[in-house]
C-alpha cells in the first residue's frame, strides 16, 4: 500500500469517527462522544504524520497560518468544519495537491483538538462543583 493510499485510508477512517461523534453528541452519550473525538484527533494525527513523510518541502508551507481561529466554541459549528475540511482534504489528495490536503487535515485536527480541550475544561468544572 502507498503512503498516499494509507492517507486517503486515514482520512476516511477519520471521517467514520466524526460520524460516530455526531451520533453520540445526538444521542448525548458523553463517554462515546469523547473516545470518538480522541479518535478522530489521532486518526488525523496518523495522516498528518504520513504526509509529513510524503511532503519534504517547507517553502509552501512557511507562508501558511496553520492554526486558523475558532469563531465558535459550540461544538456543531465546529464538527461541520472538521466534515468540510476532511472532504476538502480527501478531494485534494485525490487531485494529487498534498500540500492542500495536508492543510485541510491540519486545520481539521486543530479543531478536534479544541473540541478535546473544551471536553476537558467541562470535566474539570465539574470536577471543581463536586468538591465544592
């Protein structure tokens, strides 16, 4: 297997955890929602670090801000990014762009990263109202 077609095999993995994200934010299974969003984020860990191998020029990606802003804390903004962004990413890699498709990936795990951050910061609240 190609390290492109581990990529493209990565990402499609990627996306089938950001479904299971959304099923268990819908059926409001935390413990789902989070294993999920960890896999996600190290499912996109795993492509990013393939594409690091592929890609050996750093003068493209020197003009890039590759940690865009999150407008929006709420979780369903952000998952709609992260599906975008998967998408964008998966049509690039099939194009033959991997430095577009490694951009796409890396915003996408930034935004699963976030999402893992505001889960902890909700566990730690809770944690600090229980020994109140």
């Amino acid at each position: 297997m190609s390290v492109t077609e581990k990529i493209s095999k990565s990402l499609k993995t990627a996306k089938m955890h950001l479904e299971n994200l959304t099923n268990a934010l819908g059926k409001g299974d935390e413990n789902s929602f989070a294993d999920s969003v960890w896999h996600l984020a190290a499912e996109l860990e795993y492509a990013l670090f393939l594409f690091s191998v592929t890609i050996q020029s750093e003068s493209e990606s020197a003009k890039w801000k590759p940690n865009p802003e999150v407008k929006s804390m709420e979780t369903e903004p952000i998952l709609t990014n992260i599906r975008s962004l998967l998408s964008d990413a998966e049509k690039f890699l099939v194009k033959g762009n991997l430095h577009e498709a490694y951009r796409s990936a890396y915003a996408a795990r930034h935004y699963a990263l976030r999402i893992q951050e505001n889960l902890a910061k909700k566990k730690r609240e809770a944690l600090k109202r229980k020994q109140q």
